[in-house]
C-alpha cells in the first residue's frame, strides 16, 4: 500500500493521502507534477509544496492518519451577457 506525504515547506504541515484520492482530483499524474497543482492550505503564497510517496513499514503505519477524499464539491457561478 503506497502512499503520497505531503509537505508545505513554508508552514511545516504535513499530511498523508492515498494516491486513488489524488487520481480522482488532479488525474492519473506522476507524484513530481503534484508539486505545482497542490496548495497549502494555510495559505496560497507558500510556494510549492513537497510531494513524495513512500511505502510505510508495519510500524510506520501505526497511528498514521491518512487523510480520505469525502466528497467534491462543484460550485455553479453564473455568468452574465447582455443583449
């Protein structure tokens, strides 16, 4: 079972994903082009983030949290012609 880290180097928040929660985001893409798509969540200006994937050991895994994908949420905007 792999998984992805995620890393902002500017706020040192770290998470921990499986990788079908990404495919279903950003797409069938390899872990290095995740860099430029992904943003910290504390903030849009800290840069690139650090993405690795790694293959946890049985004692690594222990208390690791894995963060799931619940849900995609769509957002409708209109957009305004005049005639």
């Amino acid at each position: 079972m792999q998984l992805v880290r995620v890393t902002c180097r500017y706020c040192k928040r770290s998470h921990v994903y499986r990788p079908d929660d990404l495919i279903q985001i950003f797409g069938d893409v390899d872990v290095d082009s995740l860099m430029h798509r992904m943003k910290c969540e504390g903030g849009a200006g800290h840069g690139q983030l650090d993405v690795k994937g790694f293959l946890p050991s049985g004692s690594e895994l222990v208390g690791l949290r894995i963060r799931r994908l619940a849900a995609i949420k769509f957002q409708r905007v209109p957009v305004w012609k005049d005639d």
